[in-house]
C-alpha cells in the first residue's frame, strides 16, 4: 500500500483523523440542550493509582489484615465520613471536600478486570467495555465532536500528544507547556509550508493546526500564570488549563496525565507525594479559577486500582477496582459515592481484587448529562449500561456560593540529586571536539569504511 | 552544474532502504547505497563490527567520563564522588550523538528498536547506574544475535530487574511486574495466550532472581520459591534458576513471540499496519532461524512487497531532527548537539525517558500532533541558519552562483530520489526575490520543514 491508498482507505473507512479547519468556523455551542458555558478538565493518573491508600476504607477492619504494613491507619488518616478517609498526604484534597466540591467515587472502574496497563487505560480512553468494543477514537473525542467547539483552542492536551481519550476529533491540539509554544518562522516560510502541505492531505490539518493554535495562543501567553501552584508537571498543566479559561479563549475540554502510580516496590516511599502533588495542584487550580469555577469539572480516572493484598516489597500489584474523583463548582461534594462492596474474600473480584460497583462510564454520563446537557450518550459510551445518576454533580444553572479556601501549604522541593534529564547540563562536557570525520568521504566513501 | 540524471526506479528503491535503516540519507549515503546496491548495502550495515567507526568511540570517551568505567568505578564515582546525573548524560549524549554519526547505522537503529522493546527510563539514581552498564554491556553485543540471548540478559539484567522490580519478588510475597510485562510487552504480547494465573505461577518461577552490588546479577536461591508450578499448560519442577531460564527459552521460541516481534520489526522500518503476508514471512523467518535477530531482519527488508513500499512512516521527532543534521552533514559541535537535544525536549523523545514499560509509541497517531510539528517547523527554520557554518552542504551550496544549480545541489542532498516539479518551481518561486546569500539556507529550511521530509 502507498500512501495515496492509505488516503483512499482511510477516506472509505472513516478513519481520517483530520476535521478540516472550517469546522471551527462553523459557531459553537449549537447542538440542543447543551451548556456551551461548562468546561471539563479530565485528568488521567497512569499506572493505577492505589485508591485503598488514597481514600482509605476504615470502616472495613478486612482493610487492615489485607494491609497489614500499608493500611493507613484511623489515627494518620483525615476523616471523610464515619466510614471512609483520605491519606493524611491529603490535606488539600480534605480542604476541597469540605468545601463541597470534591467527590468521591469508590469501588469504580472498568466492569470487565483488566490488568494490563495498556489496554486499561485503552479501555477507558475509548469509554468502551469491554474491549471488542474498540472503536479507535476516544470518548471525549467523540463527544466534543457533538458539541462543535468553534474555536482553535476548545480542545486540547496540556502534554506532547493528544491522548486516546480525544482522538478522532481532528481539531484537538497538543500544546505540551503553552509558554513553549511560539512558532518561530518568518512570513515567507509560512506560506511555502503552507502551500507544500497544502499537496499532503494527511498532514496539512496539522500543518493548519500549527498556525492557527500559535496564533491563538498569543493572548493566553501574555496572561500571566496563577500563583500557589507546586513546582511539577501537573503543576503546570493546571495553571495553563486556568490561563486558558481566564484568558476566554474558548476552552471546552482540556486533556492532562499524571504518572507515577504503577507502585510495585515500597509504595509508602512515593505515594504521600503523589497525592499530596495532586491535591495542592487541584486547590490550586481552584484558587486560580475564581468565578470560572463554578461552570468548571475536573474528572480524575486511573486505569484500574490495586491487588487488596500488599504483596512482600512493600508494594501493591494491579488490581481491578478503584477510585475515581470529581471537582468543581457543579460537583455535589463532600460525600463518598457508590456502594462498598467490602474486601472480604468473597467480595473480592477474581478472590484478589476490590469488586467494581460503579462502571467508570456512569460518572461520565452523569457528569455529560447533568453538566454538560448531553443527551445522547450511547454513541460516545459504547456498551454503556445505564443506571440511575447517584446525584454527583448539580443541575445547570445551580451553581453554589464559591467561598475562599486557604492555598495549599506546598512542601518544600526535595532535591534527590538526580535532576530530570531534560535539565542536561551541556557546559559541564567542555567544548566538543570535531567529528567530521565519522562522515565517510564522499567520493568512493565505502572504500574508508569497509575494511 | 548539470541537471542530475533521473534516478532509475532501482536506485529508488535503494535510497528507500537508506530511509528506513539509517537516521536519513544524505550526498555520501546516496553514493554508497548507488555503488554497494540494494542488497550489497543491507549485508554491509547488518555487520556492523566489520565497519570502521571513524574514530567515533573513542572520540565520545574523551568527552563523556563515564562510558567506559565499570560497574564498581561507575558506583563509585556517581555515589561516593557525588557526580550524580554524569552517566546518564553521558548515555543520552553517545546515544544521540552515534545514531547521527555512526557509520553503523543499522546497528543504532536497532539499537534504538530494543530500547523501546525493553523500555527502561531513568527515573532513579539507582538506574543511573544500571541503565548505562545495560546498554553497553548487555544490550549492544546482543543487538543482531539471537532474541532468547537477549531475552536472557534482559532478565538478568539489574536495571531490568530493578526496575519492573523483580530484585524484591520472594517466595513470600511475589511480585507480579516483571512476569506481566515480560509476557504482555517483551515475548507473547497482550493476546499471545497467557492468562493471570500465568502471570502469578511465572512470578512464582522468577523469585529470588536479584541484584547484587554493585551491578550484578545474582540468584538468590533462599528467597526461591521452591513449589511446583505451571505455566502455559505445562508443569515446571522445582530446580531454582534453571526454572526461569527454561521457561524464557521456551517464551523466546513461542509462535507468539515470532508474531509479536515480526509485527513490531515490520511496524518500525516499514509502515505501522504491515500487512498479514508480510508479518507471516518475517514470523517464518524468525521461527526458522531460532530466533536470529540477523536473518529475520534480512528477510523482513529483503520482501519484494516491503521493498516496493514507498514511505508510510512518519518520522519520529528523533528521526526526523538527526535526518536533517544528516542530510546538512553538519559537524558536530555545541549548536548542533543543543538544537538537536532542545527539539527533542519540545517533540518529547529524549532517549530513556519514556514513563511505561512499552517503549515511546511508533505510530503516526502519537507523534502527528501540533506540538509535535510546532517542533518540527522551528528545528527546520531555525538550524540551516544556526548551522551554516558548520554544514558541508550549506557551503558547498553557498560557493554556487546560480539558482538552479543551488536548487540541484539541495536536491542532491535533502531529496535524492528527487524533486517534484511542484516542489522545483515552489523554491524558484519563493526565492527569487531573496538576496543570493540567504538562498541557500532559506531553501534548505523549505526542504526540511516540508511534508516530503516527514516520511521514510
């Protein structure tokens, strides 16, 4: 096959990933019943974040035999309701749930167990179930589709990519840091490119894309970025997602990954940063908003949570049920949801693992339906079952009254000593030596190299 | 200067080989593929410990401490001495630096290929040790054998070990990472036809397998469990290590793992759906050569259907920046190696940073991203310019007078299976009215930014 059949198949399958630009021409927000003020930030923890260890099921004493070393106890823990706690690592994420506008969403996932991280997160991406279902785009993705977004910036990823979860909608972008983003071509190089990618019609939206994202970007860049946030990549994915929505540049969705969860070995070591990183981003991002967080969701998934047993490294290996959290102005907070199915062994799922009883796809069609005015939702939650909404989230249009809540009280930075390696320091080498010579010559070059 | 001679359909494909088994072509490769022939090339590139390097290793000991010291000078000098993060920038670099400058080409790309089938990123100080000596000990010398041997020296390896952490699975309480990931990302893949209970039984088999200093190997048979276990259908006795070996000859030679790493080798150098026939030939090979990595490479290039592939692969960002420092033959010095490792930093492919077990992604879908060209567009703009001095090409091209000719001299570097006419007349067009001492890298900036040099 050569690429002109590539086109022709893709043209025939409806596999082109590529919307044209008009699309963006076309006005937003008109498909029926929908709330074009109301955006969704989802958040994605990969690896499978332990929610044993993120909301702590005390009630539950099976918790502590199962955990016999990990198991947060009722002393450390910060109490939620008479049943459940959070990590005391937590503290903001206890601030927003006190608030009224962080939810808890226990025991959910996938209904079918997978426990490879790919094709989990696959699973959830494509807001299918089980996995025959594929359809190769995302959810989001197909429901921003619906919505019409009308502007360069209503969907994107604050990362290098554009994740599964967005893909087939040809208007998402990857901004990865927006202050990183400037093209920096003179006016006569644009428009050869423009003209030469015009003849590629596999990379020309991304071609168009480029310009018109930098073009848009220039207002966002110039707001200036939110204080309190921690010093790390979730830190900053949040405060651009907040200079998006504060600049007015027509945010609907904005996409976000966080990773460090998959805690084989010594999960105690990293675990209290993880969700304390988390939790002060979150309050953070929710200072940051202002106003604009009354018509804001942040939904937080993970692939799958973990093995009840802690096994002998002081760890915990993949499991199936976990947690899921939602925050915003529109959230019916401070509660736990959905019903605990207990971690006695005959409750367990395969006899190992937290049973699910929320399908992940109930919260996004609750939050769809109820946030986001969405009425459709089989088309975008592929062999979705529905069951009654559990009332997470508030009617539109009932916003509550946003009081000031204290920043976070951000932890120190520890220095580990071993700096990240795209802060590579080149001066240290010296000046480089030569290496012309590793080219071979040009005339009869293959005589020099083969001996 | 003339017009260059049409290129014959056979030379074509012949630069086509050059595309997909080097990090890009440019004048000297054009030439060599032309005069070795098509064939003539992939048997030169696929020994590489017969071609001279030019100096380039020794060359990167001079200014990379680290490279060459051993697991007890290495430990030594990163924890006692306090020089952490030397080695890892050392590695980073020499990989950078030798996929652009190594005449061995192949070798670094699938050098490049394991790395990603073995993923490990460095996201600990203790992996700053282990991943290098992994690299260069373990990894390397087994680029072109047999897949079983690297299998082996991957599970055996301290940095594998440490970091799906096998070093800490015990009879009590085994560890399930490794065994998941050896079957769903290294041999079988995901519907290779394990199960879980496969997964815990293999964890079971791999216990007591663990490091010892400083960067060691070492079977811990205290910590083995010594029960009877069952793995894929068959009952494996209690022996201790020879278990785990065992059962990885057994997953090395598995029809499974023949698919999966056809699939992958045919996804890498030829397009990211290879079509059935194709993988059934390479699978074939694979399984008939006992798994060598040599042969089921040779065949897999040699398929008259791969050969008349024309260019579906979109370039990787570590592809496409070390394509035009290539094309450019560009000297290696501060500003090229910078702008190099800066728009890999903006395109996310820094080698051994990959988060996930599965290695960066290889297909289109993941890297055709706007972040991703806004990379691209400024690497090509910017580093004709930067690098003008410094590029053979550029001033090979700058002592010419006339437009055509430096047209002709671009093309014989950046596009030597040729300019579209489309393409001739659209430099013409946009560079007639720029002083003639800016021609030349204006025109390289077009080339390299162009669709065209985004596909292999």
């Amino acid at each position: 096959m050569n690429r002109r059949e590539l086109m022709k198949w893709m043209a025939l399958s409806g596999a082109t990933a590529s919307a044209p630009g008009w699309v963006w021409a076309m006005g937003e927000g008109n498909s029926a019943g929908s709330n074009p003020g109301e955006r969704l930030i989802m958040l994605f923890l990969r690896g499978g974040a332990d929610g044993l260890t993120l909301v702590p099921p005390l009630g539950d004493s099976a918790y502590f035999d199962q955990r016999p070393t990990l198991a947060v106890s009722e002393a450390d823990a910060l109490p939620l309701d008479t049943y459940f706690g959070l990590h005391p690592s937590a503290g903001s994420l206890k601030t927003l749930f006190d608030a009224g506008e962080l939810a808890v969403i226990q025991a959910a996932g996938t209904t079918t167990a997978e426990r490879s991280h790919f094709e989990a997160q696959a699973i959830m991406e494509q807001g299918i179930d089980p996995q025959d279902l594929a359809t190769g785009d995302g959810w989001l993705g197909r429901y921003l589709a619906t919505i019409n977004g009308g502007r360069p910036l209503s969907a994107v990823a604050l990362d290098v990519a554009v994740p599964l979860s967005m893909a087939g909608l040809g208007s998402a972008l990857a901004l990865g840091e927006i202050d990183q983003f400037s093209l920096q071509l003179d006016t006569r190089t644009r428009l050869i490119l423009t003209e030469m990618y015009g003849k590629d019609p596999l990379l020309e939206p991304t071609a168009n894309a480029v310009f018109d994202a930098a073009q848009a970007l220039g207002p966002v860049q110039s707001f200036a970025p939110g204080s309190g946030y921690p010093t790390s990549e979730l830190g900053t994915a949040l405060s651009d997602a907040a200079r998006l929505i504060k600049s007015g540049s027509g945010l609907k969705a904005a996409a976000i990954n966080t990773g460090g969860w998959d805690t084989h070995e010594r999960q105690d070591d990293d675990i209290g940063n993880l969700i304390g990183g988390l939790g002060d981003a979150l309050l953070a991002f929710r200072n940051d908003l202002g106003s604009e967080w009354g018509n804001t969701t942040v939904l937080v998934k993970t692939e799958f949570g973990r093995r009840v047993y802690e096994n002998a490294s002081a760890g915990t290996d993949h499991g199936h049920g976990g947690v899921m959290m939602v925050a915003g102005g529109g959230v019916n907070g401070g509660q736990v949801y959905g019903s605990w199915p207990g971690l006695n062994a005959s409750a367990l799922s395969d006899g190992q693992d937290l049973a699910v009883t929320t399908d992940y796809r109930q919260v996004i069609a609750e939050m769809l339906s109820v946030r986001f005015g969405q009425t459709d939702l089989n088309d975008i939650l592929a062999g979705w079952q529905p069951q009654d909404w559990q009332g997470i989230f508030r009617p539109i249009g009932e916003s509550p009254v946003l009081s000031a809540l204290a920043a976070p009280s951000l932890a120190p930075q520890q220095g580990s000593g071993f700096g990240p390696a795209n802060a590579l320091d080149f001066s240290a080498i010296g000046p480089l030596p030569r290496l012309q010579s590793a080219f071979p010559n040009t005339t009869n070059g293959q005589q020099r190299l083969i001996r | 200067m003339a017009e260059l001679a049409p290129v014959t359909e056979q030379l074509k494909e012949a630069l086509r080989l050059v595309e997909r088994t080097t990090y890009g072509g440019n004048r000297q490769w054009a030439d060599i593929v032309e005069s070795l022939g098509y064939e003539g090339f992939l048997d030169w590139q696929l020994q590489p410990q017969e071609i001279d390097d030019g100096g380039l290793e020794d060359l990167l000991a001079s200014f990379l401490p680290t490279l060459n010291m051993d697991a007890a000078e290495l430990y030594d000098y990163t924890i006692n001495q306090r020089n952490f993060g030397d080695s890892t920038r050392d590695l980073t670099l020499a990989t950078l630096i030798r996929q652009i400058y190594s005449p061995r080409q192949l070798f670094e790309r699938m050098v490049e290929f394991w790395t990603d089938h073995f993923n490990i990123p460095i996201n600990s100080g203790a992996l700053g040790i282990f991943k290098p000596l992994e690299d260069r000990d373990m990894l390397r010398p087994r680029v072109f054998g047999r897949f079983e041997d690297l299998l082996m020296g991957s599970a055996k390896s301290p940095a594998m070990l440490y970091y799906l952490d096998n070093f800490a699975s015990t009879a009590e309480g085994p560890n399930e990472n490794y065994a998941r990931e050896m079957f769903e990302l290294h041999t079988l893949g995901v519907d290779g036809g394990y199960t879980e209970e496969d997964i815990k039984e293999t964890a079971r088999v791999f216990t007591g397998w663990s490091i010892r200093e400083p960067a060691e190997f070492n079977f811990y048979w205290q910590l083995h469990d010594y029960g009877t276990k069952t793995v894929l259908g068959e009952t494996i006795q209690p022996a201790g290590i020879s278990e785990g070996e065992n059962l990885l000859r057994r997953v090395a030679a598995h029809e499974s793992t023949a698919r999966f790493i056809a699939t992958k080798l045919a996804r890498r150098f030829v397009a990211d759906l290879p079509e059935p026939a194709v993988v059934d030939a390479v699978a074939q090979s694979f399984l008939d050569s006992g798994g060598d990595i040599r042969t089921t490479l040779k065949t897999l290039l040699m398929l008259p259907e791969v050969r008349a592939t024309l260019p579906l692969k979109l370039k990787r960002p570590i592809e496409y920046s070390a394509a035009m420092l290539r094309g450019l033959e560009v000297d290696l010095n501060q500003t090229s190696l910078s702008g190099h490792y800066q728009s890999l930093v903006a395109g996310g492919q820094i080698p051994f940073t990959w988060p996930a077990p599965n290695g960066f992604p290889d297909q289109r879908s993941y890297w055709q991203s706007s972040n991703g060209f806004l990379m691209r567009f400024n690497q090509a703009a910017q580093l004709p310019g930067q690098t003008l001095e410094s590029s053979t090409l550029l001033q090979d091209a700058a002592a010419l007078g006339g437009l055509d000719d430096q047209i002709n001299l671009l093309e014989s570097g950046l596009r030597p299976q040729g300019l579209s006419s489309d393409e001739r007349g659209l430099l013409k067009r946009y560079s007639r009215r720029l002083p003639a001492s800016k021609r030349a890298t204006a025109m390289a900036s077009w080339l390299l930014g162009g669709p065209e040099a985004q596909w292999r």
